[in-house]
C-alpha cells in the first residue's frame, strides 16, 4: 500500500498510468515481464532530463514494482491497468 495524501493505493493503482503507458509504447499485449521492464527502462533514460524528480520517480518505482511480479502477475496487471 502506498499511501499519498492521506489517501491508501496499491501499487497497481498508483502506478498504472506509467505502467499503462509502457504497454501501449510496446504494441504488445498481454506485454511480457522482460519487454514490459526493456519499456520502463528506456522510458526512464528518455526523459530522464525532461521531467521533475517526482514523476522520474514515479517511472523507477514502477519498474522496481513490476521487477517483484512473476510472469503471470505481470499478465494480469497489464489487464487489470488497461481497464
């Protein structure tokens, strides 16, 4: 649980939008755990100078995030992000 401004998210809530927008930049889907972390990866490197610390951050945490997930976890978080 993640708690920001007083207000509890799971992980998945909390970091969907840039887990949502790794998917879509993949065109793959269900996204693969190792092409999905290649995406947050290359996500972070890009905009690494063009967005503040807190949303750079954002990015790290995802993929720290989705690191923890086995392969079919990784499945069923690219389902349930893109509802």
């Amino acid at each position: 649980m993640i708690n920001y401004q007083g207000e509890n998210f799971t992980e998945t809530e909390f970091y969907g939008r840039e887990i949502l927008e790794a998917i879509q930049l993949t065109n793959k889907f269900p996204t693969p755990k190792k092409v999905l972390l290649d995406m947050l990866e290359e996500m972070i490197h890009e905009q690494l100078d063009l967005i503040d610390k807190e949303e750079l951050n954002n990015y790290i945490h995802a993929k720290k995030y989705v690191q923890t997930l086995t392969e079919d976890e990784v499945k069923n978080l690219c389902f349930e992000v893109k509802n």
